[in-house]
C-alpha cells in the first residue's frame, strides 16, 4: 500500500501494464516561484523596448522635421509637391517630387523583374521540385539576401550598365552611367529572395487535399499549380509583393551606386534620378551644417519614406487579413 509505484490493471484482465510514476502534483517549487515572474518581467520587457524604439524614432523624426518647416520657411505643400530641389539656392527650394517620383520608379522596376521571378520560382520549388534539389535550391536561393547591398552597386556599376551600354547604345539609345534601368534590374535582384521565400512558404501551406481534388478532376500540374494552389495562397503571395516593394523603396547603397543623384522626373530610364535614400546619403556626407535647414531636410525625406514604408506594412497586413484562407 505504501508503494511509490502505482499499477494499472489491464482492463482485460491480463497482465498488468507497466508500473508507472507517482503522478501525485506537489505544487511549484520555490526556485519555479522565483524564475517564473522574472521571466514574465524580462519578455516584457523585451517587448516594451521594441516599442519604444519605435516610438523614439517617430518622436525624433517628428521633432526634427517640424524644426524643419520653422527654419526654412517651406509648407507641407511645396515640400511634398514641389519639382525643385535646390537647397543652395536663394531662397532654397525643398520640393521632394522628384525624390518620390526616383523612389517608385526604382520600386515599380525592381517589382516587374522580381515578381514574376520571385513567383515561378516558388512554383517551381513547391510544386516541381524534388525534395533533394528543393533542399538545394532554397537556401542558394536564400543567400542573394545575405550580399550586401554595396555589392550589388558594383554589380550593377560593373557589369549591368556596360551591358546594357553594349545592347541599347548600337540601337540608338543613349545610356547613362548612372541610370535608372540599371538600379531596378539589381534591386529587383536583390528582393527575389523575399518574394520566392515567403511565396514558397505559403504554396507549400496549402492543404494536399486541394491538389489531389484537382488531380482527380482531371487536371493537369501545371493547371494544379495555377488555378489551384497560386489562388489558394494568393494573399501570403501579395503580401510578400508588398514588402518585397518596401524593402524596395528603402535601398540606398546598391541605388547610389546604380541610378547616381540628379533629382529629375523623366519617364526614360536610361538617365540619372535620385531617390530619397539617395538624398539622405548625400545631405549626410556633404558639407551642410549642423541645424542648417538643409541639414534638418534630411529628417523631413526621413518621415516620409518612413510613412511610405508604413503605409505599405498595414496594407499588407490588411490584405492577409482580408484573403486569408482558413483550412480546417
């Protein structure tokens, strides 16, 4: 009776099963009473310094570029519309247009040769492959987003101007150094990883049940592929589309070295433009002033770019919320 052990008969009468431990609950121990709140407290506190950091940055940016407007003068209209931008000039002139305008135009072709790339890829991958050379692939795949992003300016600097120089330049067209085509061909380079990855991931989520329905209605792999499981995983697929393009809109290096900075709107892209990274690396590394109104621009391009970037995060999350498909 006093055994620490306790028996459970068969329930069939045969031998009994094997002896097990004393599962009486003896309640936490001290050391558990002690660990466990400084646990909670530590992650807590993990997380309130995530939020903060975020919250500091807005707060700076904020602070600075209102200090912006005092000093210089400029209105929220001219500064977001404006087709100048000439800070030494008198008065200077702070229109950012043509910042924006470099912005998308590197987003929107770094997007049309990620895409397509970044989506077949994920097909291919979850579809197609064996297992052995997905093994492969994936993480080869995987390691065009570990190269810095300077590397990628030299590539595009060093091999795909001159390319393009040798292509377009015999058919009448004019290239630039530094030009447009060349930084969207690299940045569209550079975020296939993170369409193909995070699109690979949400086709491979998507139940067998679907694919073998389809198999038995006749349909072939490629129409399995297509009109099945590409729907099915649509919105992970958009979403990663979408910041695919903010990273997109956040490049600097690989873009300075690429497209140059001469802040222009023009519908060719064989000609300089800059961004608006491109401006914040110019203002840093020039000769401007600390406090000067050129100087604290720099703040003003950061908030927007900031608020460019946020504002495609919460569209792609409303997009998953919206067309997320739930498989019981």
């Amino acid at each position: 009776m006093a055994d620490s052990t306790l028996i459970q008969e068969s329930p069939e009468g045969g031998q009994p099963a094997t002896p097990r431990a004393d599962a009486t609950w003896r309640g936490p121990s001290r050391f558990t009473g002690i660990v466990e709140p400084l646990m909670t407290g530590l992650l807590g506190l993990c997380g309130l310094v995530t939020v903060l950091t975020t919250v500091g940055i807005v707060l700076v940016l904020v602070f600075q570029s209102i200090e912006f407007f005092v000093e210089s003068g400029v209105g929220v209209g001219d500064f977001l519309f404006g087709l100048e931008l000439r800070p030494e000039a008198s008065p200077p002139k702070f229109g950012i247009l043509p910042l924006v305008w470099g912005t998308f135009v590197v987003a929107f072709g770094s997007s049309c040769v990620a895409l397509p790339i970044g989506v077949m890829s994920a097909i291919y991958l979850s579809e197609y492959a064996p297992q052995r050379v997905r093994g492969f692939l994936k993480p080869t795949l995987e390691l065009l987003a570990g190269v810095p992003s300077i590397v990628y300016g030299y590539f595009a600097l060093l091999l795909v101007t001159p390319i393009l120089k040798a292509v377009l330049e015999p058919l009448g067209f004019h290239v630039q150094q530094f030009n447009a085509l060349s930084a969207c061909i690299v940045v569209g380079i550079m975020i296939v990883p993170l369409v193909s990855s995070l699109s690979e991931d949400v086709l491979s989520a998507v139940p067998q049940g679907l694919r073998e329905a389809a198999y038995g209605l006749g349909a072939t792999k490629f129409e399995v592929s297509t009109r099945v499981v590409l729907p099915a995983g649509l919105s992970g697929v958009i979403a990663s589309f979408i910041l695919a393009v903010s990273r997109a809109v956040g490049e600097t290096m690989a873009v300075v070295l690429a497209a140059g900075m001469l802040p222009q709107i023009s519908l060719n892209p064989l000609i300089s433009i800059e961004t608006m990274t491109t401006y914040i690396i110019q203002v840093i590394g020039g000769e401007a002033s600390y406090g000067s109104p050129k100087y604290l621009s720099l703040f003003a391009v950061g908030l927007t770019l900031f608020g460019i970037t946020l504002v495609l995060n919460i569209l792609s999350n409303l997009v998953l919320k919206r067309y997320r498909e739930v498989y019981q």
